[in-house]
C-alpha cells in the first residue's frame, strides 16, 4: 500500500474505531484493525464480532491494498510522533 495522508487523518480514522477492539479477545485477529485504501479514501474497520465499526478518511492513494495492523499499536505509535 503506497499513500499521503496525514497523522491527523490517521488518529481520527484509528479513533473511531479502536473502542471495538480488544486487548483480551476470543481470536487473535480481533485485536487488529483492518485498513484498505481505494481511490482517495483510506477505511479503518474494526470488529470484536457483535460489533463491527468503520470509519474512512480522505487520502492520495498511489498503489492499494488491505493488509490487516494491530490497532492499539498504530494508535499509540501515531500517538508518540
């Protein structure tokens, strides 16, 4: 995945959906949060399978592709910048 898109852009989309996702879950895959970038839009979405949030924000997009990142992790190393 190749794009431009601001810290700003990415605590808002990891915000919105990082309340669903668990730092004690039923399966490891639902401690991370799925991005996948198309066109000029960027989608955080995230689910503890009762819940599924997703929230997408503006981006350029050169080359995407939607490989799954720990969500508590990006959030706090956006964070920490």
């Amino acid at each position: 995945m190749n794009l431009t898109i601001t810290k700003e852009q990415i605590l808002a989309g990891l915000q919105a959906v990082q309340n669903v996702v668990s730092t004690a879950p039923r399966c490891p895959i639902l401690s991370n949060v799925l991005i996948r970038a198309e066109k000029d839009r960027v989608e955080f979405t995230a689910t503890d399978l009762d819940v599924t949030i997703a929230c997408s924000v503006e981006a350029k997009v050169k080359n995407p592709a939607p490989p799954p990142r720990a969500g508590k992790k990006n959030s706090s190393a956006s964070r920490a910048n």
